[in-house]
C-alpha cells in the first residue's frame, strides 16, 4: 500500500465514526515494530523500545485533533489483553547525535499497523511519563499473557465481581529494579476502576505483574476511593496498604516533588538503612512497587530524595 494511500485512510479514519469500526484490537508486543519502524523513518537510530501504556478511559483521547476523539472508543479487553490504541516510548539517537525519546501512538486499521507521534497531549502523555531504566528484552510478557496472571489473583477476582464497571484506567510495562541489588527487570503495573483515571468513582486496584517472561505472578492492591482521588496528584509520600502485612507496597510519588533521577530508601528506627532504590523518569501518582517481604514486622520509615528535596513517610508492617 503507498504512503498516501495509507495517510488518506487513516485521515478518513479518524474524521468518519462508521469507519472507526476498521481499528483491529491488538496486544502490546503486536504494535512494538510499527513504532520501531516510524522513529527509524523519521531520522532516528538505535531504537529500543523503553516502556508501553495503554487505558480503557475512552476521555482521554478528547484532546486529539482530527475527530479522532469523537470516533475512537478505548476497549482494554480482559480476557485477551487487547485494544485499539497503545503507546509506546522509543529511545534512541536523532541525527545530531544526541539521545532522544519520542511517544508513538499505534493503532491497527484492518491489517495495518500504523504509528504517530505524540507531542502535548493532556493525558495520553501523561500515561507515558514513566520509561523503564533500560530497554523492554524481546522476551516480555505479552499483555494476552499478564491478564491471564490478573484472573488467576483472587483479589483481582473480588474486585471486578464488585466492581462489574471498571475499566482499565491505565496499564504501564517498563523495567524497574525488585530489589536493591537486582538488575532492571520488565514489571506490568495496571489501574483498574470504574469512572476516569482522573476522576475514579470507586475503590482503584493496583496491580504489579512481574514480566520477564511468563511466569510472572500478579499481585494486587485495593486503594479506597478517597486514597485514589487524592492520589492522583498526591501532595505528599503515599503508600497502600499501610499497615502491610503483604510483600509488596505500592508507594505513589508527590506531584511537588518530581525528577529525572531520585533515590527510595527505607530506613530502621534506629536510622539503619536497609533498602534502596533507584528511579527515573516517574510521573506524579505513578504506583511503584516496593518489596517489603525482607522486612519484619514493626515500624519503618520511607524516605524519597531528589537533588531538591526530600520526603518521608512511616511503613508499617504486621506479620
């Protein structure tokens, strides 16, 4: 198919309702090579994929032009792991030579997978906020793979069965560190509920599914309405649940307090340092998954710190 063969039909696409109805549902892992390809045509070289995002709330795509807003629907299916739009953040080198990461946007119309990019769009770039320490291996677990690891988790289960309307709020696959000493690793996190991600109107569902191959294990985490609402743009340290009595915490990041590169430590008491993590590049109420299972039970204090700041809040864990 020519090139502007292609542009007109997705230009029609994206202006017609009827033709909506052509976008194809698909996985994370189907549209990696569009969006590959489109930052190798556009100039730039050593592309790797750095993270993948994806929403079932339709309401962000409202501020895209060419109608697409009005056209597109944003359907995140449990059962398969598909949708009709992901994004992608590619890394690599533009022709001057210096490093650079753009978001594609890639959808597929019948058959055909095409990438745009995205600049300044209030909300999907918002999804793309988080990018992995380094690139996603050819290995991940797919999405079809990580909503099978959701229902086999019971509080998953419990969750949608009171719950029947959630959605998909939001969906991010980037490799972080699950422990001090390890090596970045591809990590699922999913935001499940009903209303906007926004603007929830119930209880939210985080989950964390280890992805570096498919034997990951889903581990999920319910945010009462009110955590979930003022955690979108939190103004201080927030971590759920706490009290833990689980192995892992999900601890969201001050919307004041943001940075390239910043350090989490959870300290003793008595001011012994005994864990530590590097971050990068995270966005305001990003869940980040933080292993507790080392820790006895007792009183501990979380510490985030940036270049300009730093911010604390106690963790406490029951056993």
């Amino acid at each position: 198919m020519k090139p502007q063969l292609v542009v007109a039909l997705l230009s029609f696409v994206v202006h017609a309702s009827a033709w909506a109805q052509l976008l194809a549902p698909f996985t994370a892992a189907e549209g990696t090579s569009a969006a590959i390809r489109t930052a190798t045509q556009s100039g730039i070289s050593n592309v790797a994929t750095d993270a993948i995002y994806t929403t079932g709330d339709t309401s962000l795509l409202a501020n895209l032009g060419g109608g697409i807003g009005s056209t597109v629907t944003l359907a995140f299916d449990f059962q398969r792991g598909t949708n009709t739009v992901w994004l992608y953040s590619i890394s690599g080198k533009a022709s001057s030579g210096t490093d650079t990461t753009l978001l594609y946007a890639v959808v597929k119309v019948v058959a055909l997978y095409q990438a745009f990019p995205l600049f300044g769009v209030p909300g999907l770039d918002q999804l793309g906020q988080l990018r992995g320490e380094q690139a996603l291996p050819a290995s991940f677990m797919n999405s079809n793979i990580m909503v099978q690891k959701l229902a086999a988790d019971s509080t998953f289960r419990t969750f949608r069965q009171q719950h029947p309307r959630s959605i998909l709020l939001g969906a991010s696959l980037a490799s972080v560190r699950s422990s001090p000493t390890s090596s970045p690793q591809p990590l699922w996190s999913v935001q499940i509920g009903e209303g906007a991600l926004l603007r929830p109107t119930s209880a939210v569902l985080t989950c964390f599914v280890p992805a570096t191959d498919t034997s990951g294990t889903a581990r999920c985490i319910e945010v009462p309405l009110a955590s979930a609402e003022s955690s979108l743009f939190p103004s201080q340290l927030e971590i759920f649940p706490n009290p833990i009595s689980g192995d892992v915490a999900a601890v969201r990041l001050p919307v004041d307090a943001l940075s390239s590169q910043a350090t989490l430590r959870i300290y003793s008491l008595d001011g012994r340092a005994l864990a530590e993590y590097q971050l990068s590049n995270l966005a305001a109420g990003q869940a980040i998954a933080v292993p507790v299972s080392s820790l006895g039970a007792g009183i501990y204090m979380l510490h985030y710190r940036t270049a300009q700041t730093v911010r604390i809040a106690p963790l406490i864990v029951t056993r």
